[in-house]
C-alpha cells in the first residue's frame, strides 16, 4: 500500500487493487499525479553477474522483429530470454564519435561497425542490448542459455558483442557514459528528450522517414532509443 498527497491536499492511499487508476499514474507520473509520502517495495536477493550483450542489425525489419520476438519471452514468463531489453540506433555518422561516449565498445569494434555500416550502404546501425543475470552457481547454465538463445536471432553474423560483467557495473552503465561524456566536453550541449509510440504497423515507414531521411543530414544526433512494448 502506497501513500500520496493530492493536488487538493488529501493524503490517499492506493494499490494494484485500491485507487489502482491513481497507483498506476503515480508510478510512472513524475510527480505530476501526487508526492508519494510512503511506499512498500518489495526486495530479493541481487544477482552476482551479468552476461551483457549487445547485437548489431544493418535493417530495420530483423531488429524490431527479434525486439518482439525477445519481449514476447518475457510475457509469457518463460526463461529463455533476456532479463533486460533494450534497443538503440547509430546513424552511421555518428559511429566514429562512439569512441568518446561509449563505456561498452572497444575501438576496434567500432571500426567494425562502421565497416558494417559502409559495406551494407544503411544509413543507420541498430542494437539491440540484453542482459541476462546469473549467480556463481548458474555461470555454466547461464553460458549454454545465452548461446542458445544468440541461436534463435537474426544479428549480422559475427556481430555479437558480449560482457561478462558484475551486476553493480551493470547498473552503473549509465553513469560511466556520462563521465566519458563529460571528459570529452559533450555532456552538457543542449539535449531534449522527445518520447513517442509508434504502432507497429508503421515503423518501417518511421525508420524510413526520420532516420533515414530526416536526421540523416542532422548533426550533431544524439542517444536515440528504440524499443517494443507489449500492449498490457
């Protein structure tokens, strides 16, 4: 049970079952629905490790449908899938500047992204980041896991970059972007944050026209996030 004040001033209590409108919009509401004055949340043992995973698609097409495919894993609360599930898009001018922002490639793996980039003529390279965590005595399964699931995917062959790495660095990821951000005098240029849904039916036509056309010419471009989302 979770506790808020109103605009009105009323303290209100709410849950999944009671207020469940108000619990919801809260959540995600950025204050705007209420101050949350109290919260339960639930805890569980943190996972020691993570496989952290990062796959390049020179097409649109093969990287929202292994995005959904990976999704649909986790709704259906299976474990053959990822824990976590990202997806991002490089416009190809932008790749050799990685080398000052990017806390996950190395040098030599971004020369091989941008040679993708010029030896399929896209305009654009797309990632999709996963991770799957495992504990010191689930190492080996977790291994077989993540191999068989690369199996099931349609990356550019050779273009799995993988990383064994601890869960608090993990979690961390972001932080260590901004300080390579910050070193290279770049984190604090104007960055506005535009959020939008985009049917499924139209984001080959979206892909098409915004990256490819109009932010092709556009400098400089910034993080650009692209991901599904299940409808419930």
């Amino acid at each position: 049970m979770n506790k808020l004040v109103a605009g009105t001033g009323e303290m209100i209590s709410c849950s999944p079952d009671k207020n469940s409108d108000l619990f919801f919009a809260a959540l995600g509401g950025l204050g705007q629905f209420g101050v949350i004055t109290r919260a339960r949340i639930a805890f569980e043992p943190a996972p020691k490790r993570v496989l952290w995973v990062r796959l390049a698609y020179s097409d649109v097409q093969s990287f929202t449908s292994d995005q959904e495919l990976l999704i649909s894993k986790r709704s259906a609360g299976g474990s053959g899938g990822f824990d976590y599930i990202e997806g991002q898009v490089q416009l190809n001018r932008t790749l050799t500047e990685g080398r000052r922002s990017s806390s996950f490639f190395a040098p030599s793996e971004l020369d091989q992204l941008a040679n993708l980039a010029i030896g399929t003529g896209s305009a654009a390279i797309y990632y999709i980041e996963g991770a799957m965590y495992y504990h010191d005595d689930t190492a080996s399964s977790s291994s077989v896991k993540l191999e068989t699931l690369l199996e099931e995917l349609s990356f550019v062959p050779g273009h799995a970059f993988v990383r064994d790495v601890s869960y608090v660095d993990f979690l961390d990821r972001v932080g260590r972007d901004e300080q390579k951000l910050r070193s290279a005098g770049v984190w604090d240029v104007p960055h506005p944050w535009l959020n939008l849904f985009v049917p499924r039916s139209r984001i080959v036509d979206f892909d098409a026209g915004v990256f490819k056309s109009i932010l092709k010419d556009t400098k400089p471009v910034g993080l650009v996030l692209m991901y599904p989302m299940n409808k419930d």
